[in-house]
C-alpha cells in the first residue's frame, strides 16, 4: 500500500527541485538591470499602493464575468471534439445550435459597450 | 483504489461546511463562496458515483453544475456590487430594510 | 439520427418555440436603437404563437430526447400555463415598467428566459433537465427582482432571494446526487419503474428529502419561506406577480411529475413530511398576514398559505389531485396577477404607496379597479362563483378521498382566518375616505385589456369550471 505512493514522492520531490533550480538559476544567469517600474508589483498593471479597500474599476469586474462565463462554456466543446466522429453530423448541428446561442449572447455583450474599456 | 465512502464523507463534510458557513457568516461574498463549496461537493459526490458505477451520466451532470454555477457566480456578484454601490456595505446584518 | 431530432424538437415546441423567441428578442435588443415597443409586441404574439403550438402539440403524448424531456399532455397544459402567467404579466406590466424606471427592453427577454426555464422544469423527466431547467427559470430572476438597481428594497430583495435560491439549489442538487448514486441514472421513468426497491434504501430517500426541500423552497412553504415575504415586497410589484404565479405553478408542476405521478410517495415518510409542511404553511401563512399593513406583504403571506393548501394535494395524490392542483394553480394564477397588477396601478414611482392604506378610497376614485380588486379578494377567499372556490374544493375533495380528512379541517379553518386580511383590502378600499396623497392609477390599454382578460378568466372558472378541468383531467 505505502509502496504504491513512492512514484508520487518521487514526483513531489522532482517538483521541488526542479522549481527551486530554475528560478535561481534565472536569477543567477540573468542580467540584472533593475529600475523602478520593474520593481513595482505588476510591471504593466495598476499601481498597488493605498489600502486593501482599494476600489478598482468596474470594468475589470466586467471583463471577468465575461471570462468566467465563456471560459464554462468552452467545457462543453471538450466532449463533442474527444467524440467527433462518432457523433457526426448529428453532433455538428447540435453543437451549431449551442454555438449559435452564445453568439447571441456574445453579440448582445458587444453591443452593450460590454467590452469598451473607455 | 479508495472505497466510495471515502469520497461520500469528504463530500458530505464538504456539503455540511457550505451549510453552516451559509448560515453562520455575515459576508454576502463569503456566502456566496460556501454556496459555491456546496456546489462543489455535490459534484464530488457524482463523480465519484460515476467512477463507482462506471457510468457516465453523473460526469455529464458536473459539466452542468459548473456551467450553472458559473452563471450564478455571475449573476450573484453584480446584483452584490449593485447593493454594495447602493449601501456600502455587503454586510447582510445592515441589509435590513425589509422587516415586519 | 438527424429525423430524430427534427421530431423531438417539433414535439417539444413550445419549449423550442421559447428558445428561439428569447434570442431574437435578445438580439432586438441588442440591434435596435429604439427597442422597447418592437420587444414588446414580438414577445407578446411570440407568446400567442406559443400558445397555440402547445396547443397543437397536446396529443403528442409521449417522450422525446431519449426520454428526457415530455411532450403533449401534462407538458402542454403547463406550458399554457406559464405562457399566460408571461403574456399577462408583460402586458400588466408595460406602463408600470416605464413609471419605475425600469423601462430597459431586458425585462422583457428575462421573462421569457424565465418562461423558458419553467417549461423545461415541469416537462423534464431526466432530473438533468428538471435542474437546468430550475436555473434558467431562477437566475433571471434574480436579476428582475432587481431590476430598478437604484432602488434600495430591490437591490435588498435580489440579494435575499439570489442567496437564498442559490442555497436551496444546493440541496436540490445534492439530492439528485444521492438519487443517482442509488439507482445509477437520472431518467426519471426508469428511477420510477423500480421505485418499491429503492424506497427502502434510506440513501435514496435521504435524496428525495433534500428534493423536497428544494421544491419547498420555491414553492415557498414553511418553514422554507423567510425569503418570500422580503422578495415580493421588495422587488417591482409585476416581478413579485410573476414570481407569486408562473415559479409557484411551475415549482407545483415540476414537484406533481416527479413526486406525485412519476415516483409516487403515496405510503412512504415523504407523503408525512409534505403533509407536515403543508399544515405548517397554512397554519403560518395565514396568521402572519393578519397583521400585515403592507399589500404585498399581505399578499406574499397569502402566497405561503395558498402554497400549503396546493401541498394538501400532493400529500392526497393520485389523478385527482393532480387535476386539482394544477386547477388550483390556474385560478391562483389569473387571480393574483390580477391582485398585483391593481397594486402595480398605484403604486408610486419610487416603488412606494403599496401599503393597505394606500387602497383607501379607491372606490371613489377608480369604482372599477375597486370591484375587479374586490372579485379578485373573493376568490382568493375561495367563496364561490369565484374560480378560487373550485380550486380548494377539489383538492378538497381529493384529499378526503384519499383519507386525509383532518387535512381538509385545517384547510377549512385557516380558509375562515383569511378572509379577515382579505376583506380589510376591501373594507378599506369601498368605507374608509381617501388619504391627503392621493395617487392616481397609471395602467394604459394593454394594462387594462389584461386586466381584464384575467377578472373574466376568475368569473369564468369560477362559473363552468369544466372549462378549465376537461383539461387537466386524465393527464396520466
């Protein structure tokens, strides 16, 4: 029993190192040039200063309903294309119909200045 | 193999953890957040039904929960950054208004 | 393959027809500078249509989709249902939405996402479809209930109701799990065929019991109800109308396929809990809305009640009871969007002016409203020759045949406890004087046309009632 879980110490272990090696590795191979914007937190996203409370535009909270939503959907494509020939044409038009419902809610996002950033 | 108590209990554990925290904590968000862990158990409990009867419906069933529970997720935190614009608050103890 | 599928989605098309009505009106939306008017006179002959292919689809009894969805009979007459609950709930609602500000054309596609999701949750035999089809008819829902997102009660009311769903979801949910470990499918007539073998397994009704306290949750029953009284005085009147009639009569339908015709619980622990939920409601319902002052209160209060007395004909079950209930469902239906849409007429602009004082001299002012209000009171009473008078009578009936007289006592007595809070309604309207503010009622053509159609609809169930009863008879 206990002997069947040594593959995945091994795998824990190889894990460690190899995250350890690499990122000193870079540190130590890597030119090292640092100014301020490459100090600050996100290079190229909003400054992280002032409280936690921080109120950061709805926008963002936009882009990401939109994610969360289309990324769900993507799911259902995952089986149809694993059984793509077995379902065949019946499968196509079916998933066709799918597609089409979510263009509409694309399109319905697009128009609404949904995706806008200004 | 594991035996599918195993996977019962832990999703049972799970299930009940969303319940109480759903009933105990103060925070919409952090409510919402054990819905979406009791969501999360009841997919547990199919998959592994399904591994158990080797039959894939109960798989089938989690690509829905999670694309409802996706929806939900959606839906849910507009309508809390809608009372927050409105209250400053997404505590549910200030959320009081409608009383008899 | 491809004939089938043809077949299946013609036999289901009402459902179809709803699917493809919401996306183009989606897409109306979305394409069309000025869309309210076209969004609304698309979806309300959308809904005729869809009427009439239920209609036409009634005697294609039978499956379709490998047996997950059903088509015709018990399929049809509730989609009719629905379809009217919507049809009546845009018209009532077209100038009200303007006068709340809510005059944005996703009002009128959510309610059909929402009709959508009913259909396919009281037509679906896998409990896959029951599920998606819960979720389609709730998560828009959530958002209507707070549509006017400025408003404060709204916004509160959307809040309540989207955790409260949401949580209830969860048992649901949870409980098709455990079913389906049980019995290794999801196809409800198959779960049905071995029911004596999996009703003593505890695991199986575990599940059925979390089931239960999913349904109990949208139909509102106690003690699963905290969240009705908030929702329906919080959320835009018309919304909590289509709340208070199409997800109540859909939750009943959904629960009657499944618990009532399909697994039948008739002698098992199931029957005592929903029997107990059932008095509970009643009981509960009726004596909170006796000191009441706000009309949608009052009204969510009756709503609670009402769903206890619908609950006496799933204890009772059998073909009568089915008939009954879903009679029931019709009557309450016309009758209380009628209710709401007469306290939508008053209501203020800032969704205030709903409480019972409000109704004072309505009389004077608008005699019509007052007596359609009044009628409408009467039937929610159960007095005849108002359609609610049938309704209790023969769920009733049923229950008494089925042995659960002492049912019917408690349904008599708390009927007798209502008509105190419904007659203050009328009492105040036709004997008290008006207040200083005085608010006129906005409702416009189709406001009043609705109206009507629905006062006449009340008179006349109440009158022949075989109307409405040839039709649900002998569905199963």
């Amino acid at each position: 029993m206990i002997e069947s879980y040594i593959p995945i110490l091994l795998i824990i272990g190889i894990a460690v190192i190899f995250g350890v090696v690499s990122i000193n590795l870079s540190w130590l191979l890597g030119p090292q040039r640092p100014y301020r914007e490459k100090h600050s937190t996100y290079e190229s996203g909003v400054d992280p200063v002032s409280t936690a409370h921080y109120r950061f535009s709805v926008k963002y909270y936009m882009v990401a309903l939109s994610f969360i939503v289309f990324d769900i959907e993507v799911v259902f494509m995952y089986p149809w294309a694993v059984q793509f020939r077995e379902l065949g044409w019946t499968g196509f038009v079916v998933m066709s119909v799918f597609i089409v419902v979510l263009a509409v809610g694309f399109i319905y996002e697009l128009k609404k200045g949904a995706l806008q950033w200004d | 193999m594991v035996p599918i108590h195993y996977y019962l209990i832990l999703s049972a554990v799970m299930f009940i953890t969303g319940v109480v925290g759903v009933l105990t904590r103060r925070n919409a968000i952090i409510i919402f957040m054990c819905i979406e862990l009791m969501l999360n158990s009841v997919n547990l409990t199919f998959v592994a039904f399904s591994a158990y009867l080797g039959n894939e419906t109960g798989q089938m069933f989690v690509f829905f929960i999670m694309a409802v529970a996706a929806a939900e997720a959606a839906v849910g935190l507009a309508i809390v950054i809608a009372l927050f614009r409105n209250r400053q608050t997404v505590n549910i103890n200030d959320v009081n208004i409608l009383r008899w | 393959m491809m004939e089938q599928l043809l077949t299946d989605s013609l036999n289901t098309a009402p459902i179809t027809g709803m699917v493809i009505l919401s996306l183009i009106v989606v897409m109306i939306n979305a394409l069309k500078k000025e869309p309210l008017a076209t969004e609304y006179w698309v979806s309300l002959v959308g809904i005729v249509i869809n009427i009439g292919l239920a209609v036409w689809v009634f005697p294609e009894r039978g499956t379709a989709f490998s047996g997950s969805v059903m088509t015709g009979g018990y399929a049809s007459v509730t989609a009719i249902i629905f379809l009217t609950a919507a049809a009546l709930t845009i018209m009532l609602a077209r100038v009200y939405i303007d006068k709340i500000g809510a005059n944005f054309g996703e009002f009128f596609h959510l309610i059909l996402f929402v009709t959508t999701g009913m259909m396919s949750f009281a037509a679906g035999l896998d409990l896959l479809v029951t599920f998606v089809g819960l979720e389609l008819m709730s998560i828009p829902l959530y958002v209507l209930a707070g549509i006017t997102r400025r408003n404060l009660k709204a916004t509160e009311a959307a809040l309540k109701y989207f955790l409260l769903g949401a949580f209830s979801t969860g048992f649901f949910v949870y409980g098709i799990g455990l079913i389906y470990g049980m019995t290794g499918t999801t196809k409800i007539l198959d779960i049905a065929q071995n029911i004596n073998a999996y009703s003593s397994e505890p695991l199986f009704m575990v599940g059925a019991g979390l089931m239960l306290v999913g349904f109990a949750f949208k139909v509102g029953a106690v003690p699963f109800h905290m969240w009705v009284p908030d929702v329906y005085e919080g959320s835009p009147t018309m919304v909590s109308a289509f709340m208070s009639t199409g997800v109540k009569a859909a939750a009943f339908s959904a629960l009657l396929l499944v618990f009532t015709a399909t697994f039948d619980f008739m002698h098992s622990s199931i029957n005592t809990v929903v029997a107990v939920l059932s008095v509970a409601s009643m009981v509960i319902g009726n004596i909170v809305a006796l000191s009441q002052k706000n009309f949608k209160r009052m009204l969510a209060y009756s709503s609670i009640a009402h769903a206890g007395y619908m609950l006496i004909g799933i204890t009772a079950g059998g073909g009568v009871s089915i008939a009954g209930v879903l009679f029931y469902l019709v009557a309450y239906m016309l009758t209380n969007l009628g209710a709401f849409g007469i306290a939508s007429f008053i209501e203020n602009s800032d969704q205030t002016g709903t409480d019972i004082d409000d109704f004072r001299g309505l009389y004077q002012r608008h005699p019509a409203l007052a007596v359609i209000l009044g009628v409408f009171m009467f039937s929610l009473i159960g007095l005849p020759p108002f359609a609610g008078f049938f309704g209790k009578y023969y769920i009733f009936v049923a229950a008494i045949e089925n042995g659960y007289t002492w049912l019917t006592i408690v349904g008599v007595i708390t009927s007798m406890i209502s008509v105190y809070y419904y007659l203050r309604v009328v009492v105040v309207m036709f004997f008290q004087p008006e207040g200083e503010q005085v608010q006129t009622a906005r409702f416009g053509r189709e406001g009043a046309f609705a109206l009507a159609v629905a006062a006449a609809g009340v008179l006349l169930i109440g009158v022949f009632p075989s109307v409405v009863l040839d039709w649900v008879s002998a569905l199963f």
